[in-house]
C-alpha cells in the first residue's frame, strides 16, 4: 500500500506537467517535480495513472475538443508508440546479447571449474606425496635424531675415559718423580752414613784401612745395585708410561673420529630439516593457490549472479506496446529515466478534456 505521503492528485499534476513540457514520466522525474516522496509511494500512483489511460484509451473524444489540438494528440501518440517500439527493439537485443554473453561466461567459468577441480586433485596427490616424503623424512630425522643422540653418549664416554687415562698418567709421572726423589735421597743420605762411619773407623783404627776400603766397596756395590734397581724401575715406568701414551692418543684418534661422524649427522640433519622446510613451503605455497582458485570460483559464480539479475531487471524495465499480448507487469528501478517511462501526450490531454 501507498504510503499517505504523496497522494495520486499530486502525481498526477507532476505527471500533467512533464506532459505538456514534452518529457516522459518517470518515477525520477515525478519525485524532482514534487520534491518530496518515497519512490515506491510514487511508483504504485505512477503504475495506477497508467492503468486508468489504458482503461480510457478507447474512449471517444472529449466534445469541444479542437480539431488542431486533436490532430497533434494523435501525432503525439504515434511517435510515442514508435520510440517504445524502438526501445522495445533496443532492449530486446541489449537483453539478447547479455544473455549471450552471460551463457558464454557460464561456459567459461563451468571449464574454469572443471580445470579448477582437476588441478586440485593433481595439487591433493602431489600434496599426499608431498607429505609422505615428509613423513618419511621425519623418520629419517628422528633416526638421526637417534644415533646423534647415541654418539653423544659414546663421545662421552670416551672423554671421561680419556680424562681418566691422562689422571692415570699424571699419577704415575707424580708417583715416578716421588720415587726417583725419595731414592736418591736414600743414597745420598746411605752414602752420608758411610761417610762418617769410614771417618769413624778412620780416628779410630787406622790400621783397618783393609776393611774400610772393604765397606767402601760394599756400598759402592750395594750403590750400584740400587742404581741399577732405579733404572729398572724407571725403565719399567718409561714402558709403562709409553704405553699409556699409546692409548692416550688410540683414544684421541677414536674421539676425532666420532667428532668427525658427529659432524657429518648434524649436517644430514641440517639437510633433512632444510628439505622439511621447503616441502612445508611447498605445501602453503599449494593451498593458496587452491584458495586463489576457490576465490575465483566464488567471484564467477557471483558474477554470473549480478548477470543474471541485471538481464531480470532489463526484461521487467522493458516497456509495454499498446497493443502486445500477455504484457508482463512493469517494474520501475528508483533512477529509471529511460523510454521506459515514455508515455503519450495525447493521454494526458484525455484525462485533462476528462476532468
């Protein structure tokens, strides 16, 4: 229903109006004419005024109408009729070539999608390899992972064994040095000692000169000994400290070499985490442009909507010959200035002889 706004009577003068300045109504003319008004309230009176001229249009003359006047009237009213059946016609095409256009773009955005979709399913298969080779990836890592893990443990192993081995052989340079000090403090304090005693013998029996230089020569023998028992020991601990060498570097040498595999899983794990990284690169890098696609889809199939919206609005804007059959309702967009709302002038002289 028509809001009380604007009433019929002010349409209808605004209409009367556009009528005798020569100008088609329209609902956008109408409402610049009144300055007030909704477009609805206007197109509901606008469609009525319509509907009563076509009711009148068989009616005869008003009397007393002039012949001059009667004769432009009806002038009026053929070229009205000749412009809507000329924009009927233009409207008719415009329409059919939107349609065209609108089943051409509908073909291309089915292809467009019937690509799309095959190209998604080539993505989700190289995406399912693709996450295979990083399972599998994973796994290599995690087994790197673990003999890293392992060596770590043998490379501590054989350095707490290296430290024990080097404490071992200080103990024994400390315990060698000690033994070489405390011998040589023996002879020399044993030699001390035959010294006196040979000072002793010497005051007070210098007619034992026999057996002192007999006790000489024992303790030169017995130094003798002990020096050749210090170079035994010494040379004992040469070999054994030799020997601790030997398995002081053994130990070094296996130690550089686990250092070495150490350093050659860390660069395989290095790799496989850079391998990792780019497949999952890959991976974002394949979803968005499945987004993309998806995105497009969406865009096509809004377009192809607005199309087919706009080809609604130009076959219900399309005007209405007199005399067509089985006319289909008039629906009047808000900004309509268009032949659509071309109407006789001869009409509006009718209904003001009618008045």
């Amino acid at each position: 229903m028509a809001r009380s706004g604007v009433r019929y009577e002010d349409v209808q003068r605004a209409i009367d109006d556009l009528l005798a300045r020569g100008e088609s109504p329209s609902v956008q003319k109408v409402r610049e004419v009144l300055g007030t008004g909704s477009f609805t309230t206007i197109s509901e009176h606008l469609r009525l005024w319509r509907t009563r001229r076509e009711e009148n249009r068989d009616l005869p003359p008003p009397r007393g109408m002039p012949e001059a006047l009667q004769a432009l009237a009806e002038a009026l009213w053929d070229r009205a009729q000749e412009a809507a059946g000329e924009a009927l016609t233009h409207y008719r095409e415009e329409a059919n070539r939107q349609v065209e256009a609108a089943r051409d773009e509908v073909a291309d955005a089915r292809r467009q999608a019937e690509d799309a979709e095959q190209r998604e399913s080539a993505l989700a298969s190289h995406l399912a390899s693709t996450e295979r080779r990083l399972e599998e990836r994973s796994a290599t890592l995690a087994r790197g992972e673990a003999e890293r893990e392992a060596l770590a443990e043998q490379q501590a192993r054989l350095a707490a064994r290296t430290e024990q081995l080097e404490e071992q052989l200080e103990h024994l340079q400390r315990e060698n040095e000690r033994q070489g000090r405390e011998h040589q403090l023996a002879l020399t304090e044993r030699e001390t000692q035959q010294r006196e005693r040979l000072a002793q013998e010497e005051q007070r029996h210098e007619s034992a000169e026999a057996r002192l230089m007999a006790l000489l020569d024992e303790a030169r023998q017995e130094r003798q000994a002990a020096e050749k028992a210090h170079a035994a020991r010494a040379g004992q601990l040469e070999t054994r400290l030799e020997r601790l060498q030997q398995q002081l570097q053994e130990a070094r040498r296996e130690f550089a070499e686990e250092e070495k595999r150490h350093r050659e899983t860390d660069w395989g794990r290095a790799r496989a985490e850079e391998q990792a990284n780019t497949l999952r690169h890959e991976q974002t890098l394949l979803q968005a442009r499945i987004d993309e696609q998806k995105r497009l889809l969406e865009d096509q199939a809004r377009r192809l909507r607005e199309l087919e919206a706009q080809l609604n609005r130009c076959l219900w804007q399309t005007p209405v010959t007199p005399r067509a059959e089985d006319a289909a309702p008039e629906a009047e967009p808000e900004n309509d200035e268009g032949p659509a709302g071309a109407e006789p002038s001869g009409a509006a002289s009718k209904g003001e002889a009618q008045r």
